[in-house]
C-alpha cells in the first residue's frame, strides 16, 4: 500500500460525516416533529408537494 496523501483521506472523512448527517437527520424528522413550524408552512405553501 502507498503512503495515503492527506487530501483524499480528509475527503473521504468529510463526506462519511456528511453523509453520517443525512441520515441521521432523517431519522430525525422521521421520529420527531422538530420543526413544525417549517413543515407547517411547507404543508400551506405547498401542498401538492406533501406525499400526493
């Protein structure tokens, strides 16, 4: 194995973290409502976009 150059190890750790928040935060509006406020607003301003 080559010695790893920094850049693309720090890319591919910034991308799982990204990735890593993604998904958690979809897990996260999935189990709470944490922003009813926004989903409020979205369902109004749109409500063809809401599941139909």
């Amino acid at each position: 194995m080559p010695h790893l150059s920094p850049m693309p190890w720090i890319m591919t750790l910034i991308l799982f973290i990204f990735m890593l928040m993604i998904f958690i935060s979809t897990i996260w509006w999935q189990q709470t409502p944490s922003f009813p406020n926004m989903k409020l607003s979205s369902k109004q301003l749109t409500p063809r976009w809401h599941w139909n």
